[in-house]
C-alpha cells in the first residue's frame, strides 16, 4: 500500500516535537548552535550562545544551509534541480467534502510544460500549486495573485479545490525556488571521517525535489539506521561514522539519482522533447506506464512507497519500454496548454498591475 502524510510541516514537527519532549532523559535547550566543540580531534560537544554544552554525540541535522561543521566534509554533489514553482494554501469551507484525488498524496496532473497538484493537510487546509521550469519567465508571473487564480479556475483539477463554493484562501501566493537535489556523505576529501563523534542526518545528507514528498522518508530512515548503529558500536562512533556512511551510499543516494535522472527528463520534456526510447527511461515514466499495463503496479508500489529502490524498477523496465516503442503515451489531462497557461498568467499579471 502507497502512503503519504497529509499534514503540514508546521503540524508535523510540532507534533514531532511533542513526541521526542515526552521522552524519558530528554532535554531541550533553544539557541544559536555556533560551532563544534572538539578536543584531540573528535568531538566533544557543541557551543550555544557561547556556553558549551558537553555531549559524547553530536548529531547535525541542520539542513542542506546549515554551516556546523560543513566544511569537514567533502563537497556535496548535485544542484539546483531546474524546476520552481507557486502554490497557496486554501481552508475547505465548514462542512465542505475535499476535491477529487488520483493519487494517496492528493491531485497531481502533468501538462506538457508544466505540473499542477493539490495536498490535502490538516484541519481542512490544502495547497494548490503550479511547478513550471526554473527558466519559464512566463510562468514566473504566476506570483501575482491575479495571474495564479486565474489559473487556478482554468486547471480542472486546481478548479474544483479552489472553487469559492468549497474553500477559501488561507494565505497570500506563496513562489518557491531552489529546489536541489543534493548527496553529502559523512566522509573528507580524503576518505575518513570528517571528525569522530560527528554525523549529518537529514537534510545535510540528502535532499530531493519535494514533489513527491520523499523527505521526511529518506530522514527517519536515516534516524532508525543511526540509531542501531550506535547502539552496534556504543565505543567506537567512528566506526558506527562509517557505517552510516555506507549505508547512506547504498539506501540514501539511489534517491537522490533517481531524481536527478527524473527531474532533468522532465525539464527535457517540458522543453518539447519526446519520450526517449534509445536510452533509460525515467521513473516518472515507467509509473506513468502503469496506465496502460496495470500489471506493473505490484511491482512499482513498493518504489513509490519507498519500501524498494529505485533498483527494483529494474524488473519492469523491459515492459515499459516496450509500452512506449510502440507509441503509447501518458494522457494529458484536460486543462490549457503550456502556451495558453502563459497567455492567461500574463494577461492577468499585466491587468493586475493597473
């Protein structure tokens, strides 16, 4: 079964932190984290707001901006993944049922040109939003609120959310950028551990483009494998360091691949370029491919689940690109095209400066 949390952030590390602050010999402590503190080269605790706070661990989870201890390590891969995009929140009216869903994360429809999708949240909140190239000047004007309504009513799928007749606004348009996929090990430039008693989790491990909302998945993975790893190794971090490590190359950065593979595809093809036969096709495309031959969906679920790795694709490879050898391709949903979308943003973008 394919899963996936309808909640905002905000709710969910809220509740998250309740969760942790129950635990017995937990204490938390709010500040500035301003460097690691280390004595004959492992690390012996941090210090905040200028205090030391003496630790025999010291876990990062800072995020992909985060500077503690950044420059230990060796240079992240990866990039800017090429894609933006506008979204607002809407609340469902009082008593209002939610709108149409293909998929367990919501609404998601694929244009030839760009992506329009709907996540249901908490307490009756949901986003609407619209993911377009990073170079679509066009469909940067898509901030306006003027030109994102307008698009919203003309996208089927937007339309029935947004409808005033079932939700209303809940905040202002909201354009998101820099989206990266980006891999960093625990490891220097030289192989070792960056510095004993150290590790990165999370964000400073791996990020990924949040359209499909792999984030919070690839962190507690990584939170469950620390965790055994310490106990495994409760004198010897360093080597726990390198298992984590490995385990992180073999279970984190098939991710991270496989959306750098995916993204880059679909940027190809936003562009107006076809289904590429002559070279591996990306997995957007082989779940797409389930469509038209349902049998492949007890094999792709578990991906999309998270539950296998992108690896598994493997075994329906052959199938898929027989389906699309042979001309099929996955339906457009009804909706404008890239070229009227365009013409409808800028129209309303200009009519809402006046």
């Amino acid at each position: 079964q394919v899963m996936g949390i309808r909640c905002r952030r905000l709710t969910f590390e809220r509740v998250l932190r309740a969760a942790a602050e129950r635990e017995p010999g937990m204490a938390v402590r709010v500040g500035h984290v301003d460097d690691v503190c280390t004595d004959r080269g492992r690390a012996t605790g941090v210090r905040v707001d200028g205090t030391p706070l003496d630790a025999d661990l010291v876990v990062s989870a800072a995020g992909r901006a985060g500077r503690l201890g950044r420059d230990l390590r060796a240079p992240a891969r990866g990039g800017d993944c090429g894609i933006a995009y506008v979204s607002r929140q809407y609340r469902l009216n009082p008593g209002a049922e939610p709108g149409p869903m293909n998929s367990p994360l919501g609404q998601i429809d694929l244009y030839p040109g760009y992506q329009a999708i709907v996540f249901p949240h908490d307490d009756g909140i949901f986003s609407a939003l619209i993911a377009r190239s990073s170079d679509d000047g066009a469909l940067a004007a898509l901030r306006s609120t003027e030109a994102f309504e307008a698009a919203a009513r003309a996208i089927p799928g937007l339309a029935d959310w947004t409808d005033p007749a079932r939700a209303r606004p809940y905040t202002p348009v909201l354009p998101g950028g820099r989206l990266y996929n980006t891999f960093q090990g625990q490891l220097d430039d030289g192989g070792g551990v960056a510095l004993a008693g150290l590790v990165f989790v999370g964000d400073s491990v791996c990020t990924t483009n949040p359209v499909v909302g792999r984030g919070v998945t690839t962190s507690l993975l990584q939170a469950g494998e620390l965790l055994r790893l310490v106990e495994e190794h409760p004198h010897d971090l360093a080597a726990a360091t390198v298992a984590f490590d490995e385990w992180c190359t073999d279970n984190i950065e098939p991710w991270y691949d496989d959306h750098v593979a995916w993204d880059a595809d679909l940027a190809r093809r936003w562009a107006g370029g076809d289904v590429d036969v002559n070279r591996p096709l990306p997995s957007d495309l082989i779940v797409a491919a389930t469509a038209a031959d349902p049998s492949l969906f007890p094999l792709v679920g578990p991906y999309l689940g998270m539950r296998a790795l992108p690896a598994s694709l493997d075994a329906v490879r052959p199938r898929v690109h027989e389906i699309y050898a042979g001309g099929w391709r996955p339906p457009v949903p009804d909706g404008p095209t890239r070229d009227e979308l365009a013409e409808l943003v800028t129209a309303h973008a200009v009519a809402g400066r006046h």
